[in-house]
C-alpha cells in the first residue's frame, strides 16, 4: 500500500507521470531550493505565533507518533495545534499547518503559504487535507488560507495581525468524493507501469514549472513550438505535427506573434527594421545614462516601509556618457552594511551621480521604473528626485521586443540574456562568477543574513561589481550596435 501525501497528491491530480516519478524514480528528483524551504518555515513559525497557546506536534508527518500526539492533543481540547498530523486506513496522510479548536465539537483547518494571495493548488491541498481529517472523524468546519498580507508596510516590531490575511475557502475546495477519485486514479498509476509520456505546455507549466521537464522535455529542440506559439494554441501543433517548426504549415506559423522568428529560424537569416529602430534613437537625449539595478525580496519585510516581497534594491550600475563618440564613466553603489536597510544610501549616491537632464537608459523599465517609485514612497524626501528619474527612462527592450534587430539564436526572446551573446558575442555572462540577477540576489542576502564569511563576502562584493556593471556595459555595446547599423 502506498502512503500518498497532500504534495503527492498535488502532484498526482497535476500529473500522473509527476507522481509515477515521484515514487520510482528518484534519480529524477530536483534539489530543493534551500533557500524556499528556509522562508517558508520563518513565515510558518511567525503565523503560529497569531494563534498562541497550542500544543506543537514534535513527530514528523509520516509516523506513528505525530498521530498519536495529535490525538492526545485533540482529546486535551487543545486551542489549537501546531502540525496536527492524522493518517486514513488506506494510506492517506497529512499534517495540518493549525488546527484551530471551536469548543463545539468542530475543528477549522488553517493552512499557511508564503504567498500573497492563495493559489489554484492550495485549494487541492487543503481539499486533501479535509478530506483525510474527515475521513478520520475529525469534525471540520471551515478551512482557511492564511497568506501575507501584500498591503501590509513595516513600521518597527512586525505586526502580527497584520502582516497575515485569513482566506475562508471552505465553499471553494474540492467534495470529498471528487478527492476519493483523485486518491483512486492516482493508486492505480502507482500500482501500474511507467506511462507514456504526454507532454503539454499547459499541464507542465501548470501551477508551477514540472520539476521533470528536463526528463520529458529531453528532447524538445531548444526553439520549439512550445518558444514559438502561446499556451493552448502550442499544445495543439505540437499534438498535429510535432515539436519541430519545420514540420508546422506556413499559415499556421503565421499565427505566431512575431512570426518573423519562424521564418529567421527556419532560414537561419536576421531581421532588421530601421523604422523600429529609429523610433527609439529619436528619442535619445545626451548625456546618456545606463542604470541597473540589484535587488532582493524577502516574504516577511525585513525593513521599515516594505512589503512582503517588495524588491529592495541594494546596487546600482551607472555608466555615463556625455556626448556622441565620447569615453564612458563608471558609477555604482554597493550596499556593504549587513542587516541594515540598503536605500537610503543607495538613492542618495543614485541623484548625485545621475543629473538631471539626459536619457536614462534601462533594459526593462518596469522594474527600474517600479523600483524608483516604491523608494519615492519609501522615501518621501526623495520622491521628486526619483520619479523624475522615472521621467527621463528609455527602454532599450523596445526596440528588440519590436524586432527592431532580430537573430535565430535568441529562440525568440528578446531578453539581454539573449541579445547580448547574438549582437556583441565577445561579452558573455559564462565566465562570471555570479551569471544572473538570481544568483546576485540569493548571494546577497545570504550576506545580510550574516551567513557568509570574511571571505566569501570578499568573492562575493567582487563577483557583483563585476556582474551589475556588466549589465550596463550590456546596454551601452547594444546601444552602439543598433546606432551602427542605421549608419549603415
Ligand atoms: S514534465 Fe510534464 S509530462 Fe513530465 S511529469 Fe512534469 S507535468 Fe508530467
């Protein structure tokens, strides 16, 4: 008999391969992202200290014991319980993040996410999980999500109360017979032998990317219908002609949004659009400045005046030049304090450096863009500062999004990820020793966590002037290539 779990079960209603894979096939398992883990039983811990004075279930889930605790804490009356862990007959098991006690002979299920709002596949979750309760004779009333509150903003010592938000789903899960069918249907893939595999951009895309895909998807080309044709629309080519593009009809590549990317991809040839082009370079204004900027996010905000999950910038990267043909300047701010609140130090070397008149040059505007206007909330006294900056932005995204310049190699994306290597080649982002803002993030946090060492801070700082800066030097040669080639 197979014990099923409420992320088995997750996992088996999204995809019964998933589940198959789960059980026989460890060697396919994904590492666990330390860091998710970590975050999620911070925020764990922190919603349990909004319902004081229960009772923790100290076994894990999947023995006896964590049973056992739980019904002795059922039968003490326990206002609530912290991990109250129950398993049915047939193999079914769960524990309940707080099971909150109504002193009428009923029980609410509360389920805690790190989130912002619940999700599709937290409504399977605590559907398995009122399930397996009922099932044994727990008497459960409402189910509620509990998330972070996105409106909530730090003012010295968390406020409790307020940084969550209950989410009633009762009405909203699935009956217990629909979750007694699931259970069936995913018992008998268990007992049965590996499926075919039927891969769809929209089941493996959702809820969350499949953490299999590099086993299905082993061999989908590296552009594919699936870069090439939105969601449903992809998973009906594939099904008539296959991964390949060069099987798809030419009225139906049409269909595709940038249908040039086909026609580039097919005959190996790039496109250029000088209108395209010209549109943007019409608008420079010298001097021309090149910012990026560095962030991290934490889901409980770590400093005054954020949210959860508000990005915090802690770098920025300026190059600067003054006129047409002239050399470039170098600016840039680091934060270097750990624990401290990077922005105040950060906008103030920013509005030094950056002038007020110019083009402000970013490769995606709606972060920078974003970026300035929460610090001009943050910070009021520089909001003028910042949004004028906000003013001045030009989006160097535009002009590749547009297909302005556009080479088979990018497979479809416009990203300086993939521009960069197909108009510059010599600059590449391989050899560095941090290679994309996720690692700058997750490395710098680290460091304001106090986890890292005198040296691996060294290596680090090292690593991020070397990577921001390299973000807008990917600007400026961009820049160069497309005012090249309307000279030409
Ligand atoms: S990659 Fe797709 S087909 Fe494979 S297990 Fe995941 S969801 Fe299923």
């Amino acid at each position: 008999m197979f014990k099923i779990s409420k992320s088995d079960y997750v996992l088996g209603v999204k995809c019964p391969n998933a589940i198959w894979f789960k059980k026989f096939r460890k060697d396919l398992q994904q590492e666990l992202n330390t860091a998710v883990l970590e975050q999620g039983t911070a925020v764990g811990e922190l919603a349990c200290s909004r319902y004081p004075g229960g009772i923790r279930i100290d076994a894990m889930p999947w023995e006896q014991a964590a049973h056992t605790q739980t019904i002795r804490a059922i039968n003490a009356n326990a206002p609530y319980i912290y991990e109250a862990t129950l398993g049915t007959k047939a193999g079914e098991y769960c524990a309940v993040d707080i099971l909150q006690n109504n002193n009428d002979g009923t029980w609410d299920i509360i389920e805690v996410k790190s989130t912002t709002k619940p999700h599709d596949y937290h409504y399977l979750d605590v559907s398995f999980q009122r399930y397996v309760f009922t099932q044994c004779g727990i008497n459960i009333r409402n189910c509620k999500i509990l998330t972070l509150n996105p409106e909530y903003v730090r003012h010295g010592d968390l406020d409790i109360q307020e940084l969550f938000v209950e989410h009633d789903v009762t009405a909203d899960l699935q009956d217990e017979n629909i979750v007694a069918t699931e259970i069936a249907r995913i018992r008998t893939v268990l007992n049965g032998p590996e499926l075919g595999i039927a891969i769809a951009k929209t089941k493996c895309n959702k809820f969350y990317e499949c953490g299999y895909k590099c086993h299905c998807w082993r061999n989908i080309p590296s552009y594919s219908v699936f870069d090439a044709f939105k969601g449903a629309l992809a998973d009906e080519i594939y099904a008539a002609y296959g991964a390949n593009l060069a099987n798809v009809p030419a009225d139906l590549r049409d269909k595709q949004m940038h249908a040039g990317d086909i026609e580039a991809f097919l005959n190996d040839t790039e496109t250029i659009n000088t209108d395209v082009l010209r549109e943007f370079t019409d608008q420079l204004k010298w001097p021309l400045y090149f910012l990026d900027y560095e962030s991290i996010m934490s889901a409980i905000p770590m400093f005054d005046n954020s949210k959860p999950y508000q990005q915090i910038c802690f770098q920025f990267s300026l190059h600067v030049q003054r006129s047409p043909g002239a050399g470039l300047e170098h600016y840039e701010y680091l934060h270097d304090t750990a624990g401290t609140d990077p922005r105040p130090r950060l906008i103030q070397k920013l509005i030094e450096t950056i002038g007020d008149t110019g083009s402000v040059i970013v490769y995606n505007q709606a972060f920078e863009q974003g970026r300035n206007t929460e610090m001009a909330q943050a910070f009021p006294e520089y909001a003028e500062q910042l949004l004028a900056i906000n003013d001045r932005m030009l989006d160097l995204l535009i002009p590749f999004r547009n297909r302005g310049m556009y080479r088979p190699c990018q497979n479809g994306s416009a990203s300086i990820k993939q521009t960069l290597p197909a108009f510059v080649p010599e600059m590449s982002y391989a050899n560095m020793g941090i290679h994309n803002g996720t690692e700058a993030s997750e490395q710098f946090m680290d460091f304001m966590k106090g986890k890292q060492t005198p040296e691996q801070t060294a290596m680090m700082m090292q690593n991020l002037h070397e990577y921001c800066g390299q973000d807008t030097m990917a600007m400026v040669k961009l820049l160069d290539v497309v005012l090249e080639t309307l000279k030409q």
